[in-house]
C-alpha cells in the first residue's frame, strides 16, 4: 500500500539569476549538454539546444546520431555539435556509452530526451548514463520512458547526481503505472509522492504546472493552451537545464523554468494568438520573458 503524501511548503517567491559580472567568459554560466535527436526527431533536439542558449548557458553541445548531425548543426549555429554511434533506426546505439560519458565530465548539466526515440539499446545507454552523471542531469520525453518499467532506477541509490524529471501527464503515468486520468485526478499527491520517494525534483506538466521536490510544491500560473503544441516541452527541458547551469539549485533552476516558459507563451499568444502558436515562438519571446521577470522594460 502507498504511504501518505508528506506534507508540502507552498513556493510563491521566484529565484532570480544573479547579475553578470563585467569580466565574464562563457565558463561562468554553464557548459549544456543535449543528448537526443533520431531520424525523423531532429527538431526536438533542435528546439532544446536552441532554449538552452536562451536561456543563458555559456557552451551548449548537442550530443547526437551521426546522420542527423549535419541536419541538427544547421538548426542553430550557436551550439557545437558531437556525432554519436547510431543503430538502424537512426538512434542512439548502446556503443555510445564510452563517448556519451566521456563528453558528459566536460559538462556541469546534461538534458536528455528531446527526440531521442526508443530501443533497448537506449534504455542501457540511460541507466549507464544516470548511474554515472556527476553533474545535475534533466530527463524529458523518451529519457523518462526509457525507464518506464523500472522507475525505481530513477531513485537516489541508483545515482549521485541531482536529477529534474520533466514528464507529461501520460509520460508521469508510465511511470507510475497508472492510467493518464488516475494521474490527472491526483497531480499533486503523485508527484508529491514520487520526488519525495526517489529524491529528485518532479515538473509534472499540463494547466497549473507543478514542481516539486518532495517538501516544496510550485503551482505555475503562466501559459496557456496555445503551447499544447509538439516541440514545447523541449523547450522547457533546454531553459530547465541552462538555469541550472548558472548555478541555480535544481528546484528553484525548475521553478523559474516553468514560469518563464509559460511567460514566453503568454508574450507569444498575446502576438500571436494561441491556434498559431509553436514551439519556435516560445524560443522567441524568452528574451522578453527575462526582461519582465528582472523588471527591465522589453
């Protein structure tokens, strides 16, 4: 039987960035690792790549199946690009392990997931690389259902490293082994329950966007239902993961993430309109969604 949801402190006041020092290098504002993409998902890691640079990190590299790194380095010219052993389907292959591990130590945040696609191949390489990240990591999209039938191997004895998990309602109820509505009736007491069990940090998405580490719960209250739309959550994933690169500690990195993610939205569908709005919108207001939240005019 479940034991009870603990009890929660309710987070209203917003983490803020620090201010940027006059001599700083890119070294001082994270190094972002993306490791996603597949044939036919290249956008994904795309859009994840492109809201980490949004989002402030100083070097962002995506980390990606060899053939689809000429079509993902062309997506945005401001991050670097590493070519990665695939399997037929154009995935991420397991042989990818020792280059995927080796890039990681050269990384303070690691986002995985964005179009990364599913195999068994992929489901060793995430459990080799989650048991051996030693810095935060976020895990999105396929990266969760690669341990859909072992969420236990999300959990603090199966890591070191700080963990942000960034599900949707269907993707949290794999997990969970629960259907998506038994998810939706109890968001609060689940996602509670979960971060609090396993010790790591719970964006569980949809309207009211929680975030939780087991003793704090965020309830958003920006976005709109424009931004149920494909490429959103990547998005999120890549400013999720740029925030806790510059220092952020991983709940308040998805606090800010989640409100400002939804502010970009609000900006987008305020110009707009929400049946038009995309993913690609969202990258293009974030700027305007910093400058509100410093209080400077856009």
């Amino acid at each position: 039987m479940n034991s009870p949801a603990p009890s929660v402190e309710t987070v209203t006041q917003f983490p803020s960035l620090a201010a940027r020092p006059a001599d700083s290098n890119k070294g001082n504002f994270g190094r972002v690792l993306v490791v996603g993409g597949s044939r036919g998902m290249s956008g994904a890691a795309v859009l994840c790549g492109s809201a980490a640079l949004r989002g402030g990190a100083g070097l962002v590299r995506l980390a990606v199946p060899q053939e689809m790194l000429p079509v993902i380095a062309a997506g945005n010219p401001c991050y670097m690009t590493a070519p990665m052993p695939q399997d037929e389907g154009g995935r991420l292959a397991a042989a990818a392990e020792t280059e995927l591990l080796d890039l990681m130590c050269a990384h303070d945040v690691v986002a995985v997931g964005p179009g990364l696609g599913q195999s068994p191949g992929i489901k060793a390489l995430l459990s080799a690389l989650l048991a051996q990240a030693r810095g935060s990591m976020v895990l999105d999209a396929d990266g969760l259902n690669a341990f859909a039938e072992a969420p236990e191997r999300l959990g603090q004895g199966h890591r070191s490293a700080p963990l942000v998990i960034t599900p949707h309602p269907g993707e949290f109820g794999r997990l969970l082994h629960r259907p998506t509505a038994d998810v939706q009736a109890n968001r609060q007491e689940l996602a509670v329950r979960f971060a609090a069990e396993h010790k790591l940090i719970v964006v569980l998405k949809g309207h009211g966007t929680l975030v939780t580490d087991g003793r704090r719960l965020y309830r958003n209250a920006t976005g709109n239902a424009g931004m149920a739309t494909a490429g959103s959550g990547d998005v999120l994933t890549g400013l999720v993961a740029a925030l806790l690169g510059q220092g952020l500690e991983p709940f308040a990195a998805a606090q800010l993430g989640v409100y400002l993610h939804g502010l970009a939205g609000d900006l987008a569908r305020d110009a707009v309109g929400e049946v038009s709005l995309t993913a690609a919108d969202l990258l293009q207001y974030l700027p305007t969604a910093f400058l509100r939240h410093q209080g400077r005019p856009a």
